[in-house]
C-alpha cells in the first residue's frame, strides 16, 4: 500500500539476505542446537555430551519479481515490483537463536533454546492495484482497467520470540541402525503484529492526468489489524526490533523421528597406538545414511497488547459516471499505519462492519511438514537431500507465511573443518546456489550467493553463528 514498503524491502535485498535458515548448515552430520530445531530427535546424535549455543543470525529475503541485474539499472522500485500481471510475493525474514543449552544424557537427551523471529511479506498483491497507488498518474496508462482477483492480497508483518524445551529418546541403536524420536514445546512471545487482508477484490480503476480512482467496488472482504509497535508504523523496521519479546500468550510444539544407518566400526587393534589422540573425530557422525521427518510449529498465540484492533469489514464503491468521483488511490501514497488506510476509507464513506471489533486476537504459526536425508557417498563426501512443505494457508490472514522448498547439499566434511553448497529451488524466488563453511563451533554461510553472482537471482541470504561443544 505504500512505496516505503516496496523500498525499504528491496533495499535489504540489494545488501544481501533462501527462506531455509541456516541453508545447508542445519543437516549436518555435526550435530547440535541448531539441527534439533529442524528435527528434535537429531538432539540424540549431537556430537557431543554437552553444546552451548552463543549465538546465531539469519538474514533472508525472496520475491518473484526482482533479480540482481534490476538494481543496477535505472528503472524505479515500483515500477519493477509491479510489471507484468503476475501477482507480488515477496518475504522478509529475520530469526536470531539466542543462548540455549543441550546436553545427552544415556539414552536421553535434553534441550533449552530461545529464539527472536521477525517477518515482513507481501502475498498475492495484485500488479494493477500496486502500480496505480505507487506511481499513480506518472507511469500508468491513461483510461479504465478492470480488476478482478479470486485470492486475498495481504500486507502482513509479524514479530515474536520463543523459549524451547526439548528432549530426545533413543528407541533402537544397535551395530547397524539407530532410531531416536523427539519433540519440542515451545513457550511463544508475541511482539508486534499488522494485517491488511483485501480479499476477491473486483473493480474497475481509472488514470487521467490527475490521479487513479478505484470504483464499482462491491462486497469485497477487508481485514486490518494491528498490535505492539507495528500499530504506529509496518515499514518502519525499528517498529520491528523494539518490541520482538512481548508476554507469554502461546504454545507452539514439533515433533520429530530420526533414522542412521550406521557404519561400520573397525575394532581397534592390540597394536593400534591407543593414546593417539582422537579429538579430530569429535565433531563426526558415522553414518551411511542419517534421516528424519518432523512436523514443527503446530500452535498459535494470542495479541493481547494495550493498541490492539481487528476488524472485518466490507468494502463497498458506487460504479460512479464520473469516475474520478471514486476513491483518490493517491490518498494512500505516504499513509505511515493502518489505522490511516482505515480512517481514509471510513471517511470517503466506502466501509461497513462485518462484526465488532476484536482486543484480543489469535494467530497460527507456519506449521510446515519436513523430511531430509543425508547419504555418505565416499569418505569425507556427503550429499543431503531437504524438503519443506507448508501445511498451512497463506491466504488466511490470521496465519503466518510459510514456503515450500526443495534442496540438495553437497558437502565435504573432515570432522573439524566442513564445506557444502546448497542448491535450492523455493516457492517464490525459484533456483538458488550458495555457499556455507565451518570451522569448530563457528559457520558462515548463504543460500543464494553463488547464483548471485553469476545469474539474475531474485533471493538473497546470509547467516552467521558460534557454538561450543564439550565433553
């Protein structure tokens, strides 16, 4: 609904942000904190008795309309971000893993975590409707333009911050196979949160030389609503950070199973130098084949803050003679917060209640089924193959976004030392190849750096952390 928004995004995408955290890292054979977070059942294969999670980051942005090459060029934003007729998506998401503690204890292992997440996404924003409120008079074609959308556009920016507790059982491990099972509870935060829903819009919008009018408007379903920082403002991206942690109001849990076809071990010979000194293997797991499936994030929370408001509403505009009698989409050019978009259309008289609106209201988190497999193929070469599938609706504008995606990892792993490139294709931004290395406990990475450099990727990532393993 406003240029700030289309800006501020892309502009973190040109810095340099896959919609997998941690792409490539999270199924590695060096096991600890941040593979539990994929699949709580990993938690039985750390690689150590004992992790301390410092710290971990992850950037991530994806949209379908905007490569590399467009922000060299003299082109604006708006222009770009609504060309052709292809609805805009776009996603912005921010996770921060914060301190957490995961020990193994005999056939058991345990599990603390904390976790800040931020997200910003446009869905199914209709190219017409943007690029008569962004550029108006200046870049469209003069005359009428039909608009008729089947599916809900949505404005929609969420933060929240999450405390885990995770524990693994080891159900089989004999000289071959081992299989654990796990689960996490998560205790949920909610920040800040804001939501524009324009639903099965229908109308016709008209550009003369002073402006684009929207009228012939008739029961189309709008939602707005707000709570926390993103009341005041949902493109500022201060109004994101100031308010990650708000009061315990949700529970949220995954669950998890994980399968290793072990490898052989050689038993030591009498005359094998037992002192030799072993710590080299300390970050391995030996495997011939490591696989899991979990399902993660069943569960909502509530926004229960001081400023909160949802409402539904019907949107309502007269197939006016003289078009320029419609609803001025000019109005919405330097609008700051929703309660602004909501107080210029109940002022032009365009909007009726659906129903009384709401202090408290309830979001889904982005349940997502998961399954990976990560096969030896000679020593030190591994290849993992990953797949997430959202089992949640992004339409629905009490729910948080998700995407499908498919990746395979190649990876060279020398217990100390490790190196991959995941390859991935995503729901939004399409193919993506990037790069990732560690070294101990600390990893550097990116989904999408690899493509781009060399072609016109339209997703960006990049990720940074520090873990230490003991005992």
């Amino acid at each position: 609904m406003k240029k700030a928004i289309v800006f501020v995004l892309l502009t973190w995408c040109s810095v340099g942000y896959s919609q997998e955290h941690y792409a490539g890292l999270i199924t590695s054979s060096r096991v600890g904190i941040l593979n539990a977070g994929i699949n709580p059942a990993e938690l039985n294969n750390m690689s150590n008795k004992m992790e301390v999670n410092i710290f971990g980051i992850s950037f991530n942005v994806a949209n379908n309309k905007i490569g590399y090459s467009d922000l060299t060029s003299d082109t604006d934003f708006e222009e770009l971000i609504f060309k052709g007729s292809e609805a805009v998506n776009a996603r912005f998401d921010m996770e921060i893993n914060g301190i957490g503690v995961a020990m193994k204890y005999k056939k058991w292992a345990f599990a603390i975590t904390s976790k800040a997440t931020g997200k910003l996404d446009l869905v199914d924003i209709d190219t017409k409707m943007g690029d008569a409120i962004t550029n108006s008079s200046l870049n469209s074609l003069l005359g009428p333009t039909t608009i008729n959308t089947n599916y809900n556009q949505r404005i929609n920016g969420t933060t929240w911050g999450e405390v885990g507790f995770s524990a693994s059982k080891n159900i089989l491990d004999s000289e071959v196979h081992k299989f654990n099972v796990g689960a996490t509870f998560k205790l949920l935060f909610p920040g800040s949160y804001a939501n524009l829903g324009l639903d099965k819009l229908t109308g016709t919008i008209t550009t003369t030389t002073t402006g684009a009018y929207l009228d012939n408007v008739s029961n189309t379903s709008l939602n707005i609503a707000y709570s926390g920082g993103l009341a005041d403002s949902f493109s500022n991206f201060d109004d994101y950070s100031k308010s990650i942690f708000g009061s315990l109001n949700g529970f949220s849990g995954d669950i998890g199973f994980n399968y290793q076809w072990k490898e052989a071990t050689k038993k030591e010979n009498d005359n094998e130098d037992k002192s030799e000194d072993k710590s080299k293997d300390k970050y391995k797991n030996k495997y011939k084949l490591n696989a899991g499936l979990s399902i993660r994030n069943i569960g909502s929370m509530t926004f229960k803050d001081d400023n909160n408001y949802s409402t539904d509403y019907v949107l309502n505009i007269p197939d006016y003679i003289n078009p320029t009698d419609g609803l001025d989409l000019s109005l919405f050019e330097n609008i700051e917060s929703l309660d602004e978009v909501e107080a210029i259309l109940i002022s032009e008289g365009y909007l009726n209640k659906t129903q009384a609106s709401k202090k408290d209201f309830k979001v889904k988190l982005p349940t997502t089924f998961n399954a990976y497999a990560d096969i030896k193929l000679i020593s030190k070469f591994f290849v993992t193959g990953f797949i997430q599938q959202k089992i949640t609706d992004d339409a629905q504008n009490d729910q948080i976004t998700a995407q499908n995606i498919i990746s395979l990892t190649p990876r060279f792993n020398t217990g100390y030392f490790e190196i991959y490139a995941p390859l991935s294709n995503s729901e939004i931004a399409g193919f993506n190849a990037g790069i990732g290395f560690r070294i101990g406990g600390f990893y550097l990475g990116s989904g999408s750096i690899v493509s781009a450099l060399v072609s016109d990727s339209k997703q960006a990532d990049i990720y940074t952390g520090f873990r230490w393993s003991f005992l």
